[in-house]
C-alpha cells in the first residue's frame, strides 16, 4: 500500500517551502528528544556526533541512504524543544531546515520546513522526507519500518505537481 503524500508547496521571497507535518500523542519534550538526541535519531534517521550548539558543525550518518554516508551539518538554531534549524551541502545540494514543534493538549505537531531555492527535484526531495518522517512515526510507536519503494518513485508525480 502507498502511503498517501502529505508535503504542501509554499513560495517565499527567495524560493519554496517545502512544508511536511506529522503529529505525536506525546510532549514536546518527548518528540524533541526523538529529533535531536544521537541514540533517537539513529532509530530513523542516523547517528550523530560531535558537540551540538548554534553556530557548530556536527556530523551525521545517513543511515538508511545507500553507503550510509556521514555529512556535516551546521546548527543555525536550537530552541529546545521548539525549533531547530541546520544547513547541510553535499552533492545533492544545498540544504535549508528547520523542525518545527507545536504542543497542545498532549500531542505535539513536528513540522518539517526544507528551504528550497528551487522546486526542482522537488519529485524526489519530497518523497524522501515522507518516508523520513514516517522512519521517525515507527520509531516513536515501535510499528514497522516503511519501504523506500512505497514512496518513490510511486509519490514522485504528486511532488511534481505541486511545483
């Protein structure tokens, strides 16, 4: 079964939005831990190492892409258990993120905002983020770990449109 996409495309002064949202029966506090901390995040996204702070460059494993390579990330903005915002480039790209929690009443909205200059590959960028954030939906419930090949290339043209 193909999971059904949810990312919205927004434009901004200097570009797009690229805007995806999920919500966890849980506290900020939780979710932020689930994000941010390297035993967390190697449940679904990949590990992470060196000395996190604004301003500081961390490297972080991309455990579920092929050769599971290690990239620098830089730290923009941390606002626990709010806001994070890094900045990434690798030969993909150039890479503008933040993570966004909201709590109201015991669930938490995480939304994830990637910057984009450009809509292009937006056909395969934002598949990619579907299946990253439902890696982190089955860490947090302990479900199962989705298949890459349910997202892309079957979400692929509903990116596409959106541009």
């Amino acid at each position: 079964m193909t999971p059904e996409p949810t990312g919205r495309l927004i434009p901004t002064p200097t570009g797009h939005d690229l805007i995806l949202t999920r919500s966890y029966r849980a506290r900020a506090d939780d979710v932020w831990a689930s994000v941010t901390e390297p035993e967390r995040t190697a449940r679904w996204f990949g590990p992470w190492r060196g000395r996190a702070a604004p301003g500081r460059t961390i490297e972080v494993q991309l455990a579920f892409e092929e050769s599971a390579p290690w990239c620098r990330v830089r730290i923009e903005a941390c606002e626990p258990p709010r806001r994070l915002a890094v900045s990434m480039q690798d030969e993909a790209g150039s890479w503008q993120l933040e993570l966004l929690l909201a709590e109201t009443d015991g669930t938490t909205e995480l939304r994830l905002i990637h910057h984009l200059a450009s809509a292009d590959n937006l056909g395969e960028t934002g598949p990619g983020w579907e299946y990253y954030l439902d890696l982190l939906t089955a860490a947090r419930t302990g479900g199962p770990r989705p298949d890459f090949e349910d997202y892309y290339p079957a979400q692929k043209a509903y990116f596409e449109s959106l541009a």
